[in-house]
C-alpha cells in the first residue's frame, strides 16, 4: 500500500485483534472487542470498509466472510506510526522515549529492555 493513511482509534482496535487471530471472523473479533461491544452490523461495516481501504483481506464462505490482515502490524507502525512520533518529538525517536519515560508510560525494567533490544540490532 503506497499512501498509507493512520486508521481511526476504532480500525486501529479492530486491526489489532485481526493481526493478533491473522485469520478471524466478524464474530471473533468482535467477541475480541471491550464491552459494551458494537453490534456486530458495524463491526461487519468496520471490516468491509478496512477491505475497501486496501488493510483487510477476505475469504468469502457464502453467507460470511473471514479476515486476515492485507498490511503487516510492522508495516503499518512503519509507514504512519513512526512519521507520527518523529514529527510530534522533533524528528527525534530520544524525545519519544523521553516523554513516555516521563509521564510513566514506561518503566525502567522495559527501558533495559529496549537497550537490549538496539544492541541486538548492531
């Protein structure tokens, strides 16, 4: 997908429980959602509109259909996610964790762990 745009807080909801099952009815993923839990109608409209925005893709069995994702978790975060950061912080992935570390988004346990995870990475 060339021009990615961010989904809406509910698609990102509803992506997140499909790239967890990678295969799933409308069903699955709504018994997925939090309660109080939308109709299944516009849990269905959601998927169908994600398919048409080119993030789902769908079997059709006949009378349902079942989804799987058309665009990775990585590469979405890659592609809207990471701009998004880069832009509210300056360009500068350091603010990001600094921010979170700040407002206690993330502890230190999961800051060694990320240390880790770059070190890795060289």
């Amino acid at each position: 997908m060339k021009d990615m745009k961010r989904l809406s807080p509910k698609e990102e909801a509803l992506m997140t429980i499909v790239w967890r099952l990678q295969k799933a009815f409308a069903k699955d993923i709504r018994e997925a959602l939090p309660n109080p839990k939308p109709h299944i109608n516009t849990v269905a409209t959601m998927l169908r509109r994600l398919s048409d925005k080119g993030f789902l893709r769908y079997e059709d069995f006949g009378t349902t259909y079942r989804y799987a994702p058309a665009v990775s978790q990585q590469e979405y975060q890659k592609k809207v996610i990471k701009p998004l950061l880069k832009g509210l912080f300056g360009n500068s992935i350091k603010n990001a964790v600094a921010f979170f570390a700040q407002e206690e988004e993330i502890s230190p346990d999961e800051l060694r762990e990320i240390i880790k995870m770059i070190e890795k990475k060289k």
